[in-house]
C-alpha cells in the first residue's frame, strides 16, 4: 500500500499494517475517517416519532421496463416502505437490485407500473404540473452522479439559485446571500459561486449537488450514492453535515449505497434490495447485527473493515510475531 498526497508518497508498507498502525499524519487522517475502520460511529437513536403518520409511504410499488418486444423486466417487484419526519432509511443492495428506480418511483420521475406514493399524507402517485412541482419543492435528489446532474454551462452559483427562484425561496435581492450561505453548510467558499462543475474536483461537485437540493428547503431528500464517490475524509465531513442539518431542520433522508459502513453510521432503519424485492428491513443495529436473511449477512461481511478485524486477525498477529 502506498499513500500519496500533494503528489508525494508519505507512506509505504504491507496494507494490513499501514491501516493498523499508520505512521504519517495523514494516514492515520484517513484511516481515522473511514467507515468501519477508524470511523466506527454508531447511528445514535434520535427521537423519531413514529406515531405521527409517516412523510413518504410506498404501497407495493412495482415498476416493469419493456426491453424489447415481449421481453420485460421487474425493476421493482412488489416494495414498500415508510420514512417518518427527521429519519433516515437506507436502501441497500447490491448493483441493479432496484434501489435508483425504487427512488425515482417514489420522487415521481418515473411512472410507477402499480403501486401508491404518498408524501405528507397526499397520494402523489401519477402527479402531474403544479402537483408535481410542490413535491419537488417538499422532495428533493441529489443525483447518483454529480457529473451528470450539473448543468456545464451554468456557473455553481447559477445551479443553486435555479430552484431558490424556481420555489420563491427567498426575495430576489437576497438570492446571492443564501446562495453563499447554502455553499457555506457544505464547507464550500463563496467564491465558488462564479467557478463552472469543470473547476471543481468530484467531492466538490458532490457539496454543490447536496447544497443545491437544500435550496428549496425539502423536507426529504434521496441521496442516491451521494457520498461513495467521495474519499473518506471529505465523505466524513459531508456525513457529519447531513448529520447536523437534520438535526436542525428535521428533514428525512432516503440514503442510497451500497456501503453498509455508512448506513450503520447514518442510518436509524435499513432496508436491504436484491432483484427488486425487499428482503429485510428494520431497525439499522438490529439488521445488521443479527441479518436473519444470507444476502444481508453476505453484505454484512463486505463491510470494510471486517475482514480486517475478524478474518485477518489472526494472520496479522503471526506475522507481527514472526517480525519480532
Ligand atoms: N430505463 C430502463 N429501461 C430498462 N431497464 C432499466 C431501466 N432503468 C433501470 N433498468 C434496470 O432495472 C434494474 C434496476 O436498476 P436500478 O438503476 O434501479 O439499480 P440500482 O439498485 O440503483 O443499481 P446501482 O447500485 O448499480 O445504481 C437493473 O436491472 C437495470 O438494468
Ligand atoms: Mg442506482
């Protein structure tokens, strides 16, 4: 394993030592911030009142693609689910397993081919017009890529105003401040505001793509693989922010990923997708700590980190003493 920063390598060696005992400061920087290695926050249980009817439900929702004549696929078979005011759930599984179309679905982009969306206690599904644009004010995305979801020929600024006009957010003489405030939430500067996505780094443009589906002031968003693009100390800094402005304001996340070191830092309930069909789903600890189906047990074991800690502990530990 090699570390590099500033275009230097700062520090070499087997990787199972490297990440055991990091030497340089900012390897042990890196393995600080990484889920499941340094990083083992645990999702703190915050009051989630469940008794209050949930913001988004989906009612067996199913979604078939045509692929070509007489040939279709079941993208979603049959999901439900439910996300209260302030919580967050995850949507895991693996490639293809339905998790964006499940999604898109629910923010109503795409038709659902059966199924009811309700968000606030309205059906939304089939919404169309002024319907359809009050969700996406109330609902929002941050796409899977960054790189397709931001316009290039619009400035960053730009990009985050659009829906602070679009909603009415604010006046029009304090568009420029809020659009300042709006990057300063994602640890951008200002500045940013006059630099087009192809001056930004991949990390940055994720921030963009996060501050701008805050603008309209949503009280869900879907993050759709919004951090795994991300290395592993900005991808902290994102969580932490995500972290703190639902404690702020209160706003639902429906987290897209397929890390599942994420979803046990971020997530109050998880539910796991394979083929379309959910096969688990509960409380995050509980899910992941005691996965009663093999798929998320198969999940569970790709979590990295964990083949550090359990499979290669003991080959670690020979390998100190036979260098002693
Ligand atoms: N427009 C489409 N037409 C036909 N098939 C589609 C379409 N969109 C998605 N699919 C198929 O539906 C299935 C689910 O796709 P989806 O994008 O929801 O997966 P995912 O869980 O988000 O995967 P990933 O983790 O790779 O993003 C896949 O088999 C995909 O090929
Ligand atoms: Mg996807």
């Amino acid at each position: 394993m090699v570390v590099m920063q500033h275009g230097k390598v700062v520090e070499t060696g087997r990787a199972a030592d490297v990440l055991r005992a990091p030497k340089h400061e900012y390897t042990k920087s890196l393995v600080a911030a990484a889920p499941g290695l340094g990083r083992t926050v645990v999702r703190e249980r915050h009051f989630v009142d469940e008794s209050d009817a949930p913001l988004l439900e989906l009612e067996d929702v199913h979604k078939t693609y045509r692929i070509r004549r007489g040939e279709t696929l079941d993208a979603v078979g049959g999901v439900s689910l439910h996300i209260h005011k302030g919580e967050t759930y995850a949507l895991v599984g693996e490639s293809g397993s339905g998790k964006t179309t499940t999604a898109r679905v629910a923010l109503q982009l795409e038709p659902a081919t059966s199924g009811r969306v309700r968000f606030g206690g309205v059906d939304v599904t089939g919404a169309r017009g002024e319907a359809a644009r009050e969700l996406h004010r109330r609902f929002q995305l941050v796409h899977q890529s960054p790189f397709a979801s931001l316009n290039p020929l619009r400035t960053i600024g730009q990009t985050i105003a659009e829906p602070l006009r679009e909603f009415s957010v604010v006046a029009p003489k304090q568009r420029d401040a809020r659009v300042a405030e709006l990057l300063d939430s994602v640890a951008l500067p200002p500045e940013f505001a006059s630099r087009r996505p192809e001056q930004l780094s991949g990390g940055q443009r994720q921030r963009v793509a996060i501050a701008r589906a805050l603008a309209s002031e949503p009280e869900c968003i879907v993050l759709d693989e919004a951090v795994s693009a991300l290395d592993v100390s900005v991808q902290a800094q994102v969580l932490d922010l995500l972290a703190r402005l639902q404690r702020e304001t209160g706003v639902a996340y429906l987290f897209i990923t397929h890390d599942l070191g994420v979803v046990r830092e971020l997530a109050d309930r998880v539910g796991v997708l394979r083929q379309g069909q959910m096969v688990e789903t509960g409380y995050t600890t509980e899910v992941l700590d005691h996965p009663t189906e093999a798929y998320t047990r198969a999940l569970v074991q790709a979590i990295p980190g964990t083949n550090l800690n359990v499979a290669g502990a003991s080959q670690l530990t020979g390998a100190n003493e036979s260098n002693d």
